[in-house]
C-alpha cells in the first residue's frame, strides 16, 4: 500500500499595516516583509526603518523672536537639554531666558565635551542624566544638543542607546558642528587607538546651523572647522573651493562675518556655509546609513583617524594633513596633476591648516591605519577618496606600501620645501588648552 505523502507548502509572505495611531515617534516609520519557507522551518526577513531629518539655516535660534525650538518644546511642556560647559557659560543665560519667555520648563545639564573626554564615561553621564536616575526622557520627545563636535558625538550616541532610540535636535555652536558633525548620523566615542571606532548611526531629526554663535570661537576653533569645508569643495564643489581661495582668510580673520563684516560678505559666509552643508548632504543623506562606500566627505579621514590621537592634533590639521597627503598620493598614482596638489595645499596654507607632520614618516602606524580602515569600510576594499580635480574625486580600492611609502617621500620633499616644512598654526590639542 503506497502512503500519501505529505505536500510541500509554498512560501508564505507576509505583510501587516500598522495604523497610525501606534507609532512611537513623528520622526520614525518601518515596515518589514516576512517570507515564511514552506517547510515549516525557517522565516526570510527584510525589513526598513526611515527617519525624517531637517537641516536648516537660522539666526538668532535663541532670541525670544525665533520660534522655532517654542513651537517644538512648548507642546512638550519642557526640554531636556545637553549644553557644552563653555557654550553654557557664554549662552547659558540667553537659553534660560528664552525657554523662560515661552514659560517652558528646562532641565539643563552642562557637560564638558573636550577631545578627551570623548568616552564611553561621558556617554554613560549622559545616559544617567537622560535615564530612570535623572530626567527620564520619553522614547519620542527629543533631547536639545547644543555645542560643537565632540558633545555632537557623545550626546547623540547617549540618544542613540536611550530607549534604543530617542530623538535629539542639534545645535551646531562650532564650523565642524555646524557643517560637518552636526548633521552627521555618525554618534561615537574614541577607541583606544582609533578616532571614533565606537558608535552607532543615528542623525538628529533637526539640526540649526546659526552661524552667529561663531563670534565667540577662537580663532584656532574657526581655523579648525574650515578644513572640513575645503574637503568638500576639493571634492565635490569646485565653486566652493574658489570662495575658499578668495574668501577665506577674510571669513578666518572676521568669525565667518560676526565681527567687523560687511553686508557682501556676510552673504559669501552664508553662501559658503550653504554650499559646503549642500555638498554634504548630497552625500551623507543618500546615504545615511553608510552602505555603500563611495564617501567623498571621508577625504583626509582615511590615515588620520590613526594618527591624529598618536600626535595628539587638533581634528582639523590631522584633516588638512590628510588631504594634502592624499593629494600628493594621487599625484603620485596618476590621477592629479600637480598643479592641483599645489592649489590644495596653497588653500589649506592660506588659512594656518597645517599640510604636513613627522607622523606620515611611521610607515608602520600608517599601515596600520589603513588595515584599521579597511576593515571599518567593510573589508572589500580600503575605499580611500582622492581627488581627480578640483571638485572631484574617485575611490582607491588599495594602496599598497610602496605606493604610500613613494607618497610620503614626495610630500615630505615637496613641504620642506615650504617656509616652516607645512606646520599649522595651533595644530595641537594643547595649544587650545584642549589636552
């Protein structure tokens, strides 16, 4: 007698719409598709998770006729803030004013964000001040971040393992915040021996660039913030580079047109800051997630991560020395011309950035933080962006040690060359009283 034998079930594929009324945040959706195997043994999952995220342009984000931190808090009967303890001292009494005008209730915590205190301990202050042990924020009601990069990084990582997820409204106070890190999903603290190896990807749902708060950097924090605009303009925007060149030292000398500025360049301050945010984000927000590799705002962040904590610079000259090597690295590989290379080092010069340090000589530390990279950028390849032009660039898969060691030598020759061998003005963490 023949058996019937039991028939294979197809694939099931599942589908469900979740209403509305259930989100656990305005900013954030997902859906997912489930494709249950026939054999009763396994499930196939894909799933997205999409974010919506601003950046806009203000002046004046805490006078009491700006609205709009008001309009977003006043609904939630209070804000919970993260300030830099510098930006606190400067601004505190201009924030409490303007959260008193609208009568909203804030709960301000000011918190120190040097190079070196970007840790997982400062993350973990944070977190028992976001937590149960302190303000107990809700998984939708988003943390005020208000200061420069590294309080970017450690804040918005703190947000990032709140509830999983909760959402946060930057503040940009320094040029990096404001153009670079500010907007960035890129949350982190520093690992032991590699910038920003630990973090999670996890973009502010707003981001206010208000230049004006520049007119209280030091110089060598504005000199610092600049060399994350020339990347983008040697990379994507050979306008922008151009307004570098003609500009730049005057925006240097005048905070970006806050102090002792005329109307025509307080308008190429904003053009220029407009342009460098618009490059960025043509990048960085179609690819928020870093899926893919193709990253032209990682020009001069290939070798730095590695020896910008090894020579102790400032993240800015650590960038600027990056770039000028990675220039004379596609020199040397065949896609710049040299004229070129002298026209980026000529920009990053004309502004204090440092071009060159001793460092690039440690052939070893320098392998080393491209193996460090390769295997950040996924292993399929070192993926290092470098310049083709003024405004372009393309992706080197590898660069093998005699090509870096041929590099190093070129640029080395080429910057004894120049008056003081391509140091930079202020290009330590100590020279800022930052180490």
């Amino acid at each position: 007698m023949v058996q019937a034998q039991p028939q294979p079930k197809s694939e099931q594929i599942i589908q469900f719409h979740h209403p509305e009324q259930y989100r656990t945040s305005e900013w954030y959706t997902g859906d997912g598709t489930i494709a249950a195997s026939g054999d009763g043994r396994s499930f196939k999952v894909t799933a997205s998770y999409t974010l919506e995220a601003e950046v806009k342009l203000v002046r004046g984000v805490f006078d009491p006729s700006n609205l709009t931190l008001a309009e977003i808090y006043s609904r939630r009967g209070r804000c919970v803030a993260i300030v830099d303890q510098t930006v606190t001292e400067l601004y505190g009494a201009e924030i409490r004013n303007y959260f008193q005008t609208y009568e909203i209730p804030l709960e301000l915590l000011s918190c120190r964000a040097w190079e070196s205190d970007k840790t997982p301990e400062t993350v973990h202050k944070l977190l028992h001040f976001l937590g149960k042990d302190g303000c107990d924020v809700s998984r939708n009601e988003p943390v005020l971040v208000v200061g420069g990069g590294v309080l970017t990084d450690v804040a918005g990582l703190a947000c990032s393992l709140q509830h999983r997820r909760t959402p946060y409204i930057m503040v940009g106070t320094t040029v990096v915040a404001a153009i670079d890190a500010g907007p960035s999903p890129r949350t982190c603290t520093n690992g032991a021996q590699f910038k920003n190896s630990i973090g999670a990807y996890h973009p502010p749902v707003l981001t206010l660039v208000d230049r004006h708060f520049f007119r209280t950097l030091p110089l060598g924090h504005i000199r610092n913030g600049m060399a994350e605009i020339i990347k983008m303009a040697v990379t994507d925007d050979p306008i922008l580079f151009e307004l570098m060149e003609k500009y730049g030292a005057s925006l240097l000398e005048t905070h970006f047109a806050t102090v002792n500025a005329d109307e025509q360049l307080e308008a190429i301050a904003d053009e220029i800051i407009y342009r460098a945010l618009f490059s960025y984000m043509k990048h960085e927000g179609t690819n928020m997630f870093e899926t893919y590799q193709d990253r032209p705002h990682a020009y001069g962040h290939t070798w730095s991560p590695r020896f910008e904590p090894a020579a102790k610079l400032l993240h800015g000259h650590a960038v600027s020395i990056g770039m000028a090597f990675g220039a004379s690295l596609a020199v040397e590989m065949g896609w710049l011309e040299t004229s070129d290379r002298d026209r980026i080092i000529a920009l990053c010069r004309s502004l204090g950035l440092a071009v060159y340090h001793p460092i690039l000589e440690d052939i070893e530390l320098m392998l080393s933080g491209q193996k460090n990279m390769r295997r950040k950028r996924g292993e399929g390849g070192l993926w290092a962006p470098l310049p083709t032009g003024i405004g372009s660039c393309d992706y080197a898969q590898e660069v093998s040690s005699g090509i870096l060691q041929a590099a190093v030598n070129t640029h080395k020759e080429y910057c004894l060359t120049l008056p003081d061998a391509g140091q930079g003005e202020q290009m330590y963490l100590s020279d800022l009283g930052l180490a």
